[in-house]
C-alpha cells in the first residue's frame, strides 16, 4: 500500500536528521493515521477542500 510505503519512507527521512528536535518535529507532522490519511484524500478528490 503507498501509504505504508510512503510512512516507512518519511521514517526514515525522520531518523537521518541530525538534531534530537528535528527528529521529534519530523515524526510529529507525520502520524497521520490511515483514517486521517485517507478522509483528506476523499475530501481532496471530490473537490471539498478550500484553499
């Protein structure tokens, strides 16, 4: 699934940064749960999201 794909992927990126603080800011931004993940595709791909 791209979404665990992408997850292990932003991990990653999250773990090579240097400092303790961008790490834990990284891994912040980044739990989407799946629900989360996929209820903002849906609103995305039927046009219900405001810019």
């Amino acid at each position: 699934m791209l979404y665990d794909i992408n997850q292990d992927r932003v991990g990653a990126y999250c773990d090579s940064l240097l400092s303790e603080t961008d790490r834990y800011s990284c891994k912040q931004r980044n739990r989407t749960s799946y629900e989360d993940y996929e209820r903002d595709r849906q609103k995305v791909k039927n046009g219900s999201v405001q810019k």
